[in-house]
C-alpha cells in the first residue's frame, strides 16, 4: 500500500520535495526529473528551491558534536593524540569522525589488526580496527554500508598503561604491547552512526569476552605449512610436513618458541602421545609479558599421593627471577622451592584450560606470550672439564642445543 501525501496544496508540495531529496540521496537522482512536467501549478518560491538542489533536513546537533574533533584519515594513528594529551590531560573526551568507506573488514589496518591493548588501547591503536574489537561494528563487513554517511566515535584520553593485554573478541585478536614508548591511551566510550538521510542511530557494544577454551586433546602440532623452493622441487619433499616455528625472545633475551594452541596440543591419540604425558620426562616454562612461570608434575603417577588414589597432580609455581637457560640447568628442573612461589601445589589437568591467548588455571587467567618444554634434569656441579673459552659467545640456549638438553 502505497502512502498518501496528506491534505492541502502546501503539504503535498513539501512532501513532493521530501521524497525527491530522498531519491536523490539514495539514487543520485536529479530533483528536476519528477517535477519536470509540473511547472504550471509550481509557485514562485517552489522554482527558486529547485534550482538551489534538494532540500536538506536539517540534524539535531548532539553534545558530541560539541567536543573536539579528529577526523580519520586513511592512517592509522590518531596523530594529533599525543598533543591534545598534552594539552587538556588525561579524561578529556574527543570526538573521531570516521568515512563510511573506511567501515569494513577488507580495509588495510583491520585485516592488518594494528590494535593493541583490549578495551584501552595504544595511541596508535587504529580507531576502526578498535571500534570492531570492542564490538560497536560488525568487523565481517566486506564492503561499506550504502546509506551510511559515517560513524562518529567518543574516545577518552588516558594516561600511558603498563600492559595492554591481549584478547580475542568479536571476531578480532588484538595485540599485546607492554615495552612503553606511548605518549597516551583512549577508551572507546560510544559510538553513533550518521545515515545519508541525517539519521543518528546509536550502536550499542557487544563485549563477547567469553574466552574459547580448548581441551588439548585435539592433535594438532603443526602451526603452519611451509612452502620453500626446496619443497617445490621435489615430490618427495612436498608430501611431507615441514612444521613451522615462531620464535621470539624471552625476558632473558633468548629465543622462545611463541605460545600458540599447537605447542601444547596432544601429538596423537595414544595416551604416551597426550600432553599431559610429556610432563613424565619434562617441565613447561611460560611467559606472560613481564613473568615467568613454571607447571611441573608434582606426583609420580607410579606413587599413590596423600589422598590414597594414585592421582597424577601438578604443580604450577610463579619464578621469582627469571633465569637464563644455564643458570636453570645448575639449580635443577623443576626449580627448587627457593626459586618459585608455589602458586597451586596439587593441582589436577582438568582444571588446566588452555585458550588461543593463554591458560586458566582454576579459572584464574595468564595470557601466554611464550612458552618452552624443557627436560627434567638434577642440580649440576660445575666441572673444570666444563669448556667454558669455546662455547663463549653462542648464548646459553645453544650450549643446551649442543648438550641435548633442548
């Protein structure tokens, strides 16, 4: 059914000029196309506001609009940031007005996910890629909305942080930063998106903070497929899988494989092959971005425990200095008690639950940054025979490499 134009001259004309400023924003149509054939009963007034174009509507200002306001570029970092920081101090609010053609998943800074913090976040955080993470816009948009104008953002000012963990969340994994050298950080307080039509509609957030934990029995120990030359050339070599490894630096400055679900998942479906089964022979060193912690077994499943049933139970310790490679291996692995702070002492494998950015421990969570499985070994006694001038200058883990212990 079709909508009648309400009664009277005047309000028939009013209306006939709103419907052909509405196919003009929406279509791209010329206002003088529907009304070509009317300029007999057209008044004087009528013909002036057709030559001037299209009606405008007219936008209620909000108290946003009031506010300071940055426009978003096709950069990522807000650059003038840092000097309205400087200028008017941490809790101002500003306002970052966003083009509609910047909205959507195949742009550069979200598939590139430069965010990094979870809810405050770096100032050179991307805007749109943190607007997605906090939930206010779907970020599987693959090309922007077409009555869509653009969005306007209200961020507050915060002082520098000393860690921005990382999270996954809504379909986008942030980054984590906690080295410094930012000048500031912003909170996303609201947004709001602005229709061709002059429509305001509020977005509200969608915090899907749940983690997703998986159980390690999922055999997957493969990261990624590696493609070389090498492996090109041969048939034999392309049949197989090459694993491949992210290696970063741990807070003694050696090199760490990074955390990832495939390091700590089950290598088959054998019980030898789970990986609660490799704690039998080794200990697991963990890193979130300023600690170091330590999950050993504390029970010898051929032994019955305090509890009389024969349980395997582990014990996770916090490090109270983290220690090079060597330094560890003469202390003995599992640590001592005087190197940790036994954080759980009898603590079971069901009540481990491992998730893409780290590990909840009795629903207590750590964001893992690396992680490392090293060999059980006694307290070594220094030798004389022990070269020492040789093997100076290749780092404590390539003396472990070499020794066997890795």
């Amino acid at each position: 059914m079709s909508k009648r134009p309400p009664g009277g001259p005047d309000s028939r004309q009013q209306y006939s000029e709103d419907i052909a400023g509405y196919k003009h924003a929406a279509y791209g149509m010329d206002h003088g196309d529907d009304a070509a054939g009317s300029d007999e009963g057209e008044s004087r007034a009528a013909k002036r506001a057709r030559g001037r174009g299209p009606p405008r509507r007219a936008v209620r200002k909000s108290a946003d609009d009031k506010l300071p306001t940055i426009y978003y570029k096709d950069a990522g970092a807000l650059k003038e940031l840092g000097k309205m920081y400087e200028k008017s101090g941490p809790g101002a609010c500003i306002q970052v007005r966003i083009p509609a053609h910047n909205l959507q998943a195949t742009f550069a800074e979200v598939k590139g996910r430069h965010v990094w913090g979870t809810d405050v976040y770096t100032d050179d955080s991307d805007i749109v890629c943190a607007v997605m993470h906090c939930g206010y816009f779907n970020a599987s948009l693959k090309k922007p909305v077409a009555s869509v104008a653009e969005m306007k953002v209200v961020i507050q000012i915060l002082p520098p942080q000393i860690e921005y963990p990382v999270f996954v969340r809504n379909g986008i994994r942030s980054r984590a930063w906690w080295a410094g050298g930012t000048n500031c950080s912003y909170k996303v307080e609201r947004c709001s998106l602005l229709s061709k039509s002059g429509t305001v509609l509020e977005l509200p957030p969608r915090s899907d903070r749940t983690r997703e934990l998986i159980p390690t029995f999922t055999p997957a120990n493969l990261e990624r497929v590696m493609n070389t030359r090498g492996r090109e050339a041969s048939s034999e070599r392309r049949q197989r899988q090459v694993k491949e490894m992210t290696l970063i630096y741990n807070l003694c400055n050696e090199p760490w494989p990074k955390y990832n679900m495939a390091a700590v998942a089950d290598r088959g479906l054998k019980p030898s092959q789970w990986t609660s089964a490799r704690f039998q022979t080794q200990v697991l060193l963990m890193e979130t971005g300023r600690t170091r912690y330590e999950l050993s077994m504390a029970s010898d499943p051929d032994m019955e425990n305090g509890d009389g049933q024969g349980e395997v139970v582990y014990r996770f310790a916090r490090c109270k200095q983290p220690l090079a490679m060597r330094s560890m291996y003469k202390c003995g692995l599992p640590l001592p008690e005087s190197h940790v702070d036994v954080l759980e002492p009898t603590l079971r494998w069901e009540e481990l639950k491992w998730g893409e950015e780290g590990v909840d421990v009795k629903d207590k969570h750590y964001c893992l940054v690396r992680l490392h499985f090293v060999n059980k070994g006694a307290p070594q006694i220094d030798s004389p025979q022990t070269p020492s001038v040789s093997m100076e200058g290749m780092g404590d883990t390539g003396i472990a490499l070499l020794n066997g212990r890795v």
